[in-house]
C-alpha cells in the first residue's frame, strides 16, 4: 500500500508548477524530464526570452520520437489530440515520471484543491480562452525545418480547457512526402493569466486519406486585425488581415521571432489574427486564383477564397455595408462554390461544442 501511495505523490508533485504541452509518442522530447537539462525543460516548461536553439523544438531536437511512432491525420475529419500539465493525466501515464494514472475525467491539469481551471491552464474562465494550433512543415528531415516552413493547417479557439481536444483537418491536405511531415503545436495564453509565455511541441506527423495534390501555399506572417477593444480599436479591419496560409506565433524570443507586440497585448489563435476556428481552409496554392491585395488597414478590397476545387473562380470584393460581417471578414463563415458554410467560430458545429465545453464546465465546479 505505501509504494502505491509514494507513486502516487510522485506523479502528482509536478502538477503544482507544470503547465501544458500536448503529449504523444511522436513529438521530440517525449520522454525528456525535470533532470534531462540543467534547467526545466520538460515539454510542459514555457518557452520565453530563449535562444533559437533553447525554444525552437524546445530544444528537443537530440531527443527524438522512436522510429514507427507518428501522429496521424485524417484529411477531412478531426485529430484528438492529449493536452495535459503532466504525462500522468493522459493515457501515456505509463512512461510517466510517476508510472501512475492521475488523470480525472476529461481534465487537463487537476489541482491540489480540486478547482478548475487550475493555474497551469492560464485563464480566469472560457471566456478568457485564447486558442491554440497546429502547424505542418512538409519535409520529412526535422533539420532542415525553418520557422517560416511551419504553416497553421487546424487552429482549436477553446484551448486549453479539455485534456482530449480536437483539431479539425483540412479536407484538401496533399500527402506528406516519404518519411512523413512534421507537425507543431503552438499555444499563448491570456496576458492576464501568467507571464510571457509560448509553448511548442514538435513531433512527427502524417496525413492520411489524402485526395488532393494541390500543395500549400507560402505561409506569411500573421497580422492583428480583430476587433481588439482592450487596445483601443472596438472595429474589425479585415483588410489589414493576413489571408490564406499563415505562419504560426513565434514571439517574445531572443532570437528569430516573427511577433513583435509588447508583453499586453499578446498574439492569439483567433479572429484577431484572423485565425477562424477549425480547419484552415483556404491555406492551398489555388485558394485565392485572383490574388491576395496588400494588407493595410484602409485597404478595401478583401478577397474570397475558393475553398471547393473546380467550384467557379472568386472575385475579390469589397466590404459589404450591411452590418453582417463582409465575406473574407475574421468573423465571417467561409463559404465554398456549393454555398455550404465551412468552418468559422459561429457555425453551428462549433456553437455546439462551445455548449457542451460549457455544460462540462459547470459538472467539473
């Protein structure tokens, strides 16, 4: 009875300081632990002011996924992946520092007092959520990865609130070359929830049931151009908006970042950026056959994308003056050739997972 109950408070002492990472035989750094480096950089330990090589895998890069173990992703259906502040909590316990199961329902960090959210999951509520993404690099040799190679393909705004979370996978993805893809997953939380703070997880990836060869297109920096009223502007400016395939946040690094905002005002996976929940659609080569205008902020002209190959070619247009969002708007549903709503924060699959994210709120209080 005494070296189960001694496992079990191994298992649980990380929880007080950990934060969260999500967790799979794939990533790099799987099994990397509080002794591995000479400072915390198990793959829950937030990334801030690092050098390139202390954040970018998070420094994981010499300890590698075994051969075999890749996460899979299905073209067109969604991806679980397991967001935890310890190994301990997801079905991977096991390999755990602990060895011992300590997870508590669909909970992603329990805490000692057993209130939730707890303070690894750095948010005041779900309201305050900020979202998290995945992001695909289409090269097989992790060595030759650049930041600038990573392209945002599934972005989940209601992260991190549930252990078991989704990542709705574009419909469109090419097939990953021999060897596979490699895939990242990218967090930053609300400023008023903890300090300056990235998280990445780098593993192995492959996309399955493929039936598209169009290939992505060059991902480019995103841009803020939400309504953002904390900061003084309560409008959208959809044309200041990043469209098509974007590059995840790299930020508030010593090295190589590609944000730049100041420590309140944090960039987030959301319409903000104009990240929409779910699938990223309109990330391929043919999304835009007309172009994308220059992003500026008096820019007028914002375009539709394809998202239905063989559909009829878009137009850009400009705003619509109704007090609907215009088509292309951060806030707007994305509509394809067939009319059918595609993805968007506001779409009836989302607003039912918002409900029952919610409804799992109140049972876990």
């Amino acid at each position: 009875m005494i070296p189960v109950l001694l496992a079990t408070i191994v298992a649980l002492l990380p929880l007080a300081s950990a934060h969260i990472a999500l967790w799979h035989p794939s990533m790099y750094g799987f099994n990397v632990t509080q002794q591995t480096f000479p400072y915390d950089n198990r793959p829950v330990a937030p990334l801030q002011d690092f050098s390139f090589d202390q954040w970018w895998f998070h420094g994981h890069l010499d300890f590698p996924p075994n051969d075999g173990d890749i996460f899979p992703l299905p073209a067109g259906q969604a991806a679980t992946a397991e967001l935890g502040c310890n190994k301990g909590v997801t079905s991977f316990f096991a390999s755990s520092e602990g060895r011992t199961d300590v997870s508590q329902g669909d909970n992603p960090c329990p805490s000692d007092d057993g209130s939730f959210p707890s303070g690894a999951m750095h948010t005041t509520g779900f309201d305050d959520l900020t979202g998290c993404a995945l992001a695909i690099a289409y090269e097989s040799d992790v060595h030759k990865i650049k930041p600038e190679d990573f392209t945002v393909f599934s972005v989940n705004q209601t992260c991190v609130w549930t252990k078991n979370t989704d990542f709705q996978v574009p419909e469109r993805m090419p097939p990953c070359p021999e060897g596979g893809c490699h895939c990242a997953w990218f967090w930053i939380h609300a400023p008023d929830s903890g300090s300056e703070q990235n998280y990445m997880n780098g593993f192995r990836c492959n996309i399955t049931g493929s039936a598209s060869d169009v290939p992505l297109a060059k991902p480019q920096v995103p841009r803020r151009c939400g309504a953002d009223p904390q900061h003084g502007k309560p409008d959208a400016t959809p044309g200041n908006c990043t469209y098509g395939a974007k590059q995840p946040f790299y930020w508030f690094q010593k090295e190589q970042n590609n944000m730049f905002e100041d420590a309140f005002a944090p960039p987030f996976y959301t319409d903000l950026y104009n990240f929409k929940d779910g699938a990223q659609d309109d990330i391929f080569q043919d999304s835009y056959p007309n172009g994308i205008p220059a992003p500026i902020p008096e820019q007028t002209v914002v375009p539709t994308p394809v998202l239905n190959p063989g559909a009829a070619s878009s137009t850009p247009t400009a705003p619509s003056s109704s007090t609907s969002a215009p088509q292309g708007h951060p806030s707007a549903l994305f509509r394809g050739g067939n009319g059918k709503a595609r993805g968007g924060k506001n779409d009836a699959r989302s607003l039912k997972t918002i409900r029952d994210l919610r409804q799992k709120q109140k049972i876990s209080r």
